[in-house]
C-alpha cells in the first residue's frame, strides 16, 4: 500500500482514524476498502498527525469518508494536519460538487408563481446587463469614429469574409428554395379565380419586404452569431481576455467592435442577394407552372412594385445586424469555466438572437403600417 497503513481505533467515545506514511493516490484503493469499515458509532476523529505525504486522492477520500458519515449523522473531525495538508483539503473541499437536495421540490400553485418570479428577475437582470453591454458597443463606436486609426482594419475584414462572403450560399440557396415555394403554393391558389399573374405581386411583396431580410438575419443569427459567442467564450474560459487587460488591450475594441461592424456592413448585402435569390426562384416556378416567361415576370415586377417594398427590408437589415451581434459577443463575455457553459451560451445565443429579431420586425411592420409605407 505504498507505505501507508491506517489504524482504526474504536473507543467508548467514539472512533479515531489514524492513517499513516504516504495517502496519495496509487494507494487510494486499498485505503478506501480500509476506510469503509469504519461505521458511525459515535463521533469519528480523522488524525493525521502521522500521515508524511497527502494528494488531492487522499483528500478526496478523506472528505468522501467525512460526507458519508455525516450523512448518516455521524460528527467527523479532522485534526494533526499541517497548514499544507489543511489547505490542499479546504482546495478539495470546495472543489466537491454541491449537494442536490433529495426531497422533492414543493409543488403547488405557490411554488409555481415562485418560480417564475425568480424566473422573470433573473431576465430582468439580463436585460440591463444586455442594455449595458450595447452602451459598451456605442462608445466604443463612438470613439472609434472620433479616432479611426484605432480600427483594426484586419480584423474588420476578416469577419466581413466569415460572416458574409462565406455565408452567400446557404443564404442565396435558401432564398431561392423559399422563392420557389412561395410561386408554387400561391400558384395553386390563385389559378382558382384565374389572377395567376398576381403570383408577381406576391412574390415581390413577401420576399422584398418581409422573408429575404428576416430569414437571412435567422441564418446569420444562427451561424455568424453562434460563432461570436463560441469564439468569445472559449477565449474567456481560456482566460485569454484576462490576459489582453494585462496587456492594456480594450477587449470591446478588439474583439466586439469588429464583429459587429462587420454584421452591420455585410447583412444589407446578403439581404440583397437574398431578394435576387428568392425572386428568381419564383420567376423559374411562374415560368415552369404558370407559362408567365421572364419578360412578362420583369415587366409586371418592375411596373406595379413599389421600390419601398425593398427600401424596407434594407431599412431593417443594419438593426437585426445590431441585435445579432451584440448577443452573440455578449453571450461569449458570459461564459463560464467549462466547455458545458459555452455549449449553453452558444444556445442561449441563438435562441434570443432569433427571438429579437424576429421582435424588432414585427415592430417595424406595425410602425411601416401605422405611417402607411
């Protein structure tokens, strides 16, 4: 066993546990069998006073013995150990993952409305967090305005080709599918009372205004704003951005600003490409299903399509660009100690990102309805 023998002293008063010579871990598993016969009859007294040598083994396996007993209530003391030994198991101790209560939790109406009270301020507090970290992104674009020389170009660039460049083909792919769908399944309807060439309008309406834009923003939201927030929390679990404050670097100038700049300038142009895409995809369909050619679909397009259809859906891209980029890197700044807590955030990410824009458009189609564009 390594040199470690461990003496179980059973008293009127209790049990002393007295382990000796080395308890570190290649004699972890003959200690623990030897630690198991120790019961709780009375108070238990761990002395360590002869132990030479203790790893964080050892100390887990002294304080797994001290959890077991004082499960079954049992008090447990550890003494004679020297300052070294005391720290490296106060390390262990609070190291151990917290205890998850065994009863159930109470039910009932009461609980419920506790929940999500707790539920509702803990998104209140986010909230603000979230409003500070864009006041955060403001300044620093404020002041980057002031001072351009302080933009990193390189960077600015770099994310422009990640986030937009590298995203053209899902995005223009996606447009034409859904333009497609939308000529076939307006098609169908509209041949009953014979306006199949109100197909034009439709397409033009929906796709300029409403779906190019906004699912092009879901897409980024889940591709380019997942990456903000993975890149950024892998580097804070890294303690990477500690790092770049020692070394006097601004992390919300190098890291957040020209993420989200580079949403800002490139989701308009996706969002354009995405228009081309989606009204392509419907001109093919009207042409193959309806017999309307591509002359015809031009010519009604260019005729009876107000340009605010599309000036709208350019109005929306650089907010849904802004709402995309600050959660993603705020998201990242959020992120915990472990890779669980950047699978979480990267979700989280997602999930508000799409919530908030799909939000922010149903606000710009009431205010465009309510001043009548």
């Amino acid at each position: 066993m390594d040199g470690t023998t461990i003496e179980i002293e059973r008293t009127e008063g209790g049990t002393v546990v007295r382990p000796a010579g080395r308890l570190v871990l290649a004699a972890l598993a003959v200690a623990e069998r030897r630690l198991a016969e120790v019961q709780g009859a009375g108070p238990v007294v761990i002395d360590l006073e002869r132990t030479e040598a203790l790893d964080t083994g050892g100390a887990w396996l002294l304080l797994s013995l001290e959890k077991r007993l004082g499960a079954e209530g049992t008090g447990v003391e550890i003494r004679g150990a020297s300052p070294d030994q005391q720290a490296l198991i106060e390390t262990v101790r609070r190291s151990l993952p917290a205890e998850r209560g065994s009863e159930a939790p109470p039910g009932g109406l009461v609980a419920w409305l506790a929940d999500v009270g707790r539920r509702v301020s803990a998104g209140a507090l986010l909230f603000v967090e979230l409003l500070s970290f864009f006041g955060l992104v403001l300044a620093r674009l404020a002041g980057t305005i002031v001072r351009p020389w302080r933009l990193r170009l390189t960077s600015l660039v770099y994310h422009c080709q990640e986030v937009g460049l590298n995203a053209v083909p899902i995005v223009a792919l996606m447009a034409f599918l859904i333009g497609l769908v939308l000529a076939f399944q307006g098609a169908m309807q509209l041949r009953q009372f014979g306006a199949e060439i109100f197909v034009v309008d439709l397409l033009a309406i929906s796709v300029l205004r409403e779906l190019g834009i906004l699912l092009t923003a879901i897409i980024v939201a889940g591709r380019s704003g997942s990456a903000f927030t993975a890149s950024i929390g892998s580097m804070k679990m890294r303690e990477e951005i500690d790092a770049m404050g020692t070394l006097g670097l601004d992390w919300a100038e190098v890291l957040v600003l020209p993420r989200v700049l580079a949403l800002v300038i490139m989701l308009p142009i996706l969002g354009f490409i995405a228009d081309v895409a989606g009204l392509t995809g419907g001109a093919l369909m009207a042409w193959l299903d309806l017999g309307i050619s591509p002359a015809l679909f031009i010519a009604r397009l260019w005729e009876f399509t107000d340009v605010w259809h599309f000036a709208i859906g350019m109005i929306k891209a650089p907010f849904f660009a802004l709402i995309i980029g600050v959660i993603g890197c705020f998201m990242g700044m959020k992120v915990g100690g472990s890779a669980e807590s950047v699978g979480q955030h990267t979700t989280a990410s997602v999930v508000a990102a799409i919530f908030s824009v799909i939000v922010c458009d149903a606000i710009f189609s009431i205010f465009f309805a309510e001043i009548g564009v």
